[in-house]
C-alpha cells in the first residue's frame, strides 16, 4: 500500500512539474527526457528498495537510488508551488472575467511562459546542488583548524596537536582514490594523536575489509586512538543468532587493531611529555532517542585524576549534553561526531550556519563552549543515505591545546 501511495503522489506532482516544462519549450525530445528521466528514476527507487538487504542501512546502490530520486524530487517540489501560485491566480482571473463581463462561460487564461521559467530557475538551485552534492561534495574534504586555550592545561601540551576523524562509514565508499587522498590529508596535519570517535561501518565489520590497507596509513607520533558509534555495534542488522552478532563485534575490534587503533571500551589511556600527563577518556555509544547507552563514564574515568586535564572520546553529542558538561568532574575537552550536519547546509564563517539538523541536536557541528568545557562535533569523513554532501563538507578536524597567558611552544 505504502507503494502505491507513493508512487501516485509521485506521478501527481510529476505530471504537475511537466507542465512548467511544456510551458517552456515545445521540443518533444525534452519533454521525452523529462518524462523517461522521472519514471526511469522512481522505477530504480522501488526495484532497489523492494530487495533484499543485508542491514537496514542502505547499501551504495539503495542510496544512489534514493539520491536521485531526492534530486528529482527536489526540483519537483520548487516547480509545483509555483504553478498552484499561478492556478490560483489563473482561477480568480476566470472567476473575476466571468462575474464582471457579459461572457457566460468560465475561461481559464493560459499559462505564463515566465512564471514556469521562474519556478525552473528556482528549482535548479537544489536540483543542482544535489547532484554535485553527489558527484563532488561527498568527497570535498575540509581541514579545519581550532585553537582552544586553558588555564590548567599542562605546560608540556601547549601546542599539543589533535587530528579528530569521525563517521567513516566505509560501507558507502565508491572512490578509492578519493578515500587515499582523504587519507593523505590527514597525515599532512603531521597532528600529535589521531582520535576517531566512532562508526567505522553501516551495518556489519566486512564493509571495511577493502580498506584497512588505506586507514592502516594513518600516522601520528602518539598513537591512533578509537571509540565505537551507534553503527558500530550491528544493531541494524537482523543476525541469524546472538553468536553471530557478537562475532561480527569481535570482527569489528580487529579491524581496529589493523588499522593500528587503540578502541577504548569505557576506559582510558594517558598521554604523557616531559613527565606531564593527559588523561584521555573512551566511552562506548551513549545518545538519546533510542540509541545505545552502552557508554559508562563512570567506568571509563576510574583511575583518573579527578583535577587532571581530561579528553573525553564520546560519539554522540548528546552525552555531553545530557551528562557530560555539568559534571562534577571537569572534562575539560569532548570530541563527538554523529551529526554529520545532516550532510546539507548552508555554512559562511562569520555569517551563517544552518542545518535541519539543529531541529534534533542543539549541538550539532563545530566547537562549543559552555562553564569553560568544550565540545568539537566533527561533520563526519564519510557519508550515508544520502550519497552526497551539500554545504557541509566532510572534515577533518585540526585541534590546537593552549596554554591561556603562554605563548606556543616549539
């Protein structure tokens, strides 16, 4: 039934779209390409989504499927506004006609050629910048570089560098090369420590298999540390038995071992120079909503001095909303990921930043500070769903500790 629906409300507001392009040109061979585009890509929709899938994320191809159709949609969905705009108008003009001339029968005007041209013009805006949210923007990597200071920061970590990664999601990967070049970026930070804060994967472990070879490359002069997100645990997956679920965990955790990561599970490392220490802190996933809270700071935390400068790996933003910023325990800095600023935005420094997704976390990309404790949630290495990004470019976070009242050390 849901099929069904969709595909008449689909058909509905297509056939509306296509008058906009008969308006506008009188070449059948465009009004062919329009038609043949929409069914052609409806069709691929429901083939894709009707198989079979190994987990309920979708694989590369249900989310190429699902991108175009978001792209058509899209341009669909600007051009019918329009048109009822002008039918209203076209209506109250044959009503306004026949009521007020000596005319007995309702005339409708014709349609407006630059009021179509109009609503295509708006259209392509996000027709457009979907499909090169899809062909460029999933891979357009930003380096982006913070400098926080604290008072109590440890002399021998001023200037302390930090790589932050997160949201891999090999499992959408389509581009090697694109991936080596990702990869080859982040090494260029020549940064201290590299922390990847959680979901290596979509559903299940072997999505990494063809790129643990490229993620092994990664280098930083104290290690490559990690903690698990929500995707990581196969909770999206229908397993045929527990074992097999827990297999595909223990699969996980080797993986990170191969690519020379330290996976915290609710423990904790400790970053030591010149006889001075950082604490750095792993939790497994916590979020709200119904996620997995299978993070336990607690835990993660014991041992640690409770006045010592802590860095605190949390996948979810929403831990540090819901439990991490007002405890008594300073977490001086948390990374989180997550988000991926819902991979579409709008974005100028200085002027605007803006995503649907800050309707559902009030913390969503970038640093935020609150009592003199920070948060960094990275928009993400990878993608998923949708096969793109629109404004909000993959990152690479690039963070700086300073000593407040001290210059940087060499």
């Amino acid at each position: 039934m849901r099929w069904i629906i969709f595909t008449i409300f689909y058909v509905v507001i297509g056939f509306y779209a296509f008058q906009a392009v008969k308006t506008i040109t009188k070449n059948k061979w465009i009004r062919f390409i329009f038609i043949a585009a929409s069914l052609l890509i409806v069709g691929n929709f429901i083939y894709q989504f009707v198989q079979a899938s190994e987990g309920r994320v979708l694989t590369p191809a249900k989310s190429y499927a699902f991108g175009f159709l978001l792209t058509f949609l899209a341009l669909k969905l600007v051009i019918v506004p329009v048109l009822v705009g002008e039918d209203v108008f076209r209506f109250l003009s044959g009503l306004y006609t026949k009521f007020s001339t000596s005319k007995n029968s309702f005339y409708l005007p014709s349609r407006r050629k630059f009021v179509s041209q109009i609503a295509m013009g708006l259209a392509a805006i996000p027709f457009t910048s979907l499909l090169y949210g899809m062909y460029k923007g999933k891979y357009n990597y930003k380096v982006l570089q913070y400098a926080l200071e604290f008072d109590d920061l440890p002399d021998a970590f001023d200037g302390y560098q930090i790589t932050q990664i997160s949201d891999i999601h090999s499992g959408s990967f389509d581009d090697a090369e694109k991936i080596k070049y990702g990869i080859d970026l982040i090494n260029q930070q020549r940064s201290d420590v590299i922390l990847f804060t959680g979901d290596l994967v979509n559903n299940k472990a072997n999505e990494m298999d063809p790129w643990i070879d490229a993620f092994s490359k990664l280098e930083a002069k104290d290690g490559k540390f990690s903690v698990l997100g929500n995707h990581d645990y196969g909770d999206y997956v229908d397993w045929e038995s527990d074992e097999a679920k827990v297999q595909n965990m223990e699969k996980l955790k080797t993986v990170h071992q191969q690519i020379g990561f330290d996976l915290l599970l609710n423990n904790h490392r400790k970053l030591t120079r010149n006889g001075e220490e950082i604490a750095l802190i792993g939790v497994e996933n916590w979020g709200v909503g119904g996620f997995k809270k299978a993070g336990d700071l607690k835990m993660a935390s014991a041992g640690v001095d409770k006045q010592g400068f802590k860095i605190l790996l949390s996948h979810d933003p929403s831990h540090w909303e819901t439990e991490v910023k007002g405890h008594e325990d300073h977490y001086h800095l948390t990374l989180s990921g997550h988000t991926h600023g819902m991979q579409f935005g709008i974005e100028i420094p200085g002027w605007i930043k803006w995503s649907p997704v800050k309707w559902r976390y009030k913390y969503w990309a970038g640093i935020y500070e609150e009592a003199g404790r920070f948060i960094n949630v990275n928009r993400g290495f990878g993608f998923l769903a949708y096969p793109g990004r629109v404004g909000i470019w993959p990152e690479i976070s690039v963070i700086t500790l300073k000593k407040r009242g001290q210059e940087r050390h060499s």
